[in-house]
C-alpha cells in the first residue's frame, strides 16, 4: 500500500516553507525598492543587491553540513523565530537617516538565514517521504519556491505602493513567526553523523571532490556551470540592477508595476523551465521508442537558442536571454518593428503546430 504524499509532517513542512519564503520574497522586495526609492542612485542600490548575495554564495555548503549534523526541524524553527525577530527589530530602528545601513545589514543577514534555512527543507524531504513519492514531493518543493518568487514581487509591489515599507516589515515577521511556530509540531527523524573530521576540512574535501568529478570525469558539467556563471555575472545583474532602476527612477512608473515586471520575469524562467523539462521528456521518451530526436528548426525560440549556444560560428558570443536578433529574418519585408515582431512569432506557432503533430503521431 502506498503512502500518500501529504502526509502531517510534509504538508506541514510545505506550509511552513510557503509562508516563510513568501515572507522573505515580499521583505527583500521592499528593503531593495526602499534603498533605490531613498537614494535614487542605482550605484547604492546595486552595491546594497551585490552585497546582500555574498553569504548566499560562500555559506550555501556549510548550511548543508550543518543540516546533517543538527536536528534540520531545529533548525527551520530558529531561523524562522530569528528572522521574525530580526524584522521586528529593523521595523523599531528604521529611519530615514540609517535606512542605507540597517537594511543592508539585514539583508545580509536574511542572506545567511536562507544559505541555512534552504538546504534544511530540501534534505528533510526524503526523510518524510517513501521513495516512491519522492519526486513528486521535491516537485511541490521545487514549485512552493517557484509560487514565492512569481506572486512575492507582485504582492509586495502592490503592498508597498499603497502602504510603503513599514507595514511590509510587520507582515512579513508575522509570517516568518507562524511559520516557525508550525514548524513545531513537525517531525523529522534524526540520526547525528558521526563526524571525526572539523566543518572547515569537511567543506575543503567536498570542494576538492567536485572540482576533481567536474574536471576529469564530467567536463560537460564545469562548461556549463561557467556558462550559467557568465549568464549570472553578465546578464542577470545587469537586470537585477538596471530594472528596478529604469523602472522606478528613469520612467518614473509605480511600485505596482515594477513588482508585476518581476512577476513575469518569473513566469518567463518558469515557462522556460516547462519547456526545457517538456523537450527533454519528448527527447527520452523518443529515444527509448528508437525515433529520430525532435529537431526544433531556428526559426523557433528554442531552436535559435540552442543553435545560438553551440553554434561555432559565433564568433561575438554574448550570455542572452532569448530574442528576435538571433532568428532568421524574414523572406518578405514587414514594416514596423511591432508587426515585424509578430510575424516571427506566426511563423515560429506554425512550425511548432507541425512539430506538435509529428510528436503526437
């Protein structure tokens, strides 16, 4: 007999990571939207961004050793009391004078709570789960994150354009308390490892073991994790900063509106992800049936982006998003940019209506 997937102690792990994420999304929005509102310079603004991310990168491997040799329901419960406590205290001190300061250093501590917090709830998952339930159950992992993210900027805009910072900060303490006191109730089973070696040599020999799997066994792997860093570096922080900058300072336009152009940004890497996933099945599920792969032409989204990245050819390679540049032009002339633009996408939905036949035959 199968165990069914929300069972007490996973449902309540789940509710709990969806209000403390929700929670944290809607907090960082505003703090970073203050900064930029208060000193209007995107050169505080991105250097308060790029700080804040520093403990997310250098302490994400020590929150996943510390979460197998502590009690991971321990932890979750912690977190969540000291981040709710941390808001309290940022809402009583907050002022217009050390507002640069004092959210810069609760974002870098927000930063360290979540290089703690994240790999707690991701290891805890197999623990409450039969192995057959595992995917499933790392999917709703996986997409409670995704729901932050999406509706996080789109709530907190809102939020923030009616009632301004402060009553964001309460909200979101109120959050981060009932999720930890949820999280009381919860289970995890524990089993300390029994560790002979110091956290600092642990953290040096896993790093030595994945440089040494990426670079003799699995090269592909290192090629692509530099690709994805130079994406990061170069594209991402360049939206991150240069949006909300354009958005709030150049076009002078609303909170609101800035939160729902985060929002689609996250449907889009949504979206994105659906149709990475949907093309790999296609791909196996072919293969195993000893089918020819599905060949996405370029005149499709996908299909010019994946050639755009493999293509030698390219001799003036730039990291980038996806977008009409790198698709074959037209055979007919079309004035206007707007209308150009939708004759691509016309002929792109034509391909893939064909590819959509010749896949479900």
């Amino acid at each position: 007999m199968s165990q069914k997937l929300f069972n007490r102690d996973f449902t309540l792990v789940a509710i709990g990571q969806l209000i403390s994420l929700f929670g944290n999304a809607i907090l960082r929005f505003a703090l970073a939207l203050y900064v930029l509102d208060a000193t209007g310079s995107a050169a505080v603004f991105g250097t308060v961004t790029a700080i804040a991310v520093i403990p997310t990168i250098l302490l994400s491997p020590f929150g996943g050793i510390l979460s197998d040799r502590v009690n991971r329901r321990n932890i979750m419960v912690s977190l969540d009391f000291a981040t709710a406590a941390l808001a309290l205290g940022l809402g009583l001190l907050l002022s217009e004078e050390n507002a640069v300061a004092l959210i810069t250093v609760t974002l870098l501590l927000l930063s360290v709570i979540q290089a703690c917090y994240t790999p707690s709830v991701n290891s805890s998952v197999p623990l409450l789960q039969a192995e057959g339930n595992l995917v499933k159950a790392n999917a709703v992992v996986s997409q409670v994150s995704m729901l932050a993210n999406l509706i996080g900027p789109v709530l907190g805009g809102v939020l923030y354009g009616f009632f301004g910072a402060m009553p964001i900060i309460l909200v979101s303490g109120v959050c981060f308390f009932l999720s930890a006191v949820l999280e009381l109730f919860i289970h995890i089973p524990f089993q300390p490892l029994d560790a002979k070696t110091g956290i600092l040599q642990i953290v040096k020999d896993d790093l030595r073991e994945s440089i040494r799997f990426m670079t003799r066994e699995q090269p592909d792997i290192l090629r692509i994790t530099l690709m994805i860093a130079v994406y990061s570096l170069f594209v991402v922080s360049t939206i991150t900063v240069g949006l909300p900058y354009m958005v709030r300072t150049v076009l002078g336009l609303s909170s609101q509106l800035y939160g729902a152009a985060e929002g689609l940004m996250a449907a889009a890497g949504i979206a994105g992800g659906i149709a990475s996933g949907f093309l790999a099945g296609v791909e196996t599920a072919r293969r195993l049936r000893g089918l020819p792969p599905v060949d996405f032409p370029q005149e499709t989204a996908i299909g010019a982006l994946g050639l755009y990245i493999s293509n030698q050819s390219v001799t003036a390679f730039q990291p980038m998003n996806i977008n009409f540049g790198i698709m074959p032009s037209l055979s007919h002339r079309v004035r206007g940019k707007r209308n150009k633009n939708a004759e691509l996408s016309r002929r792109s939905l034509e391909i893939i209506e064909k590819l959509r036949e010749t896949v479900l035959e």
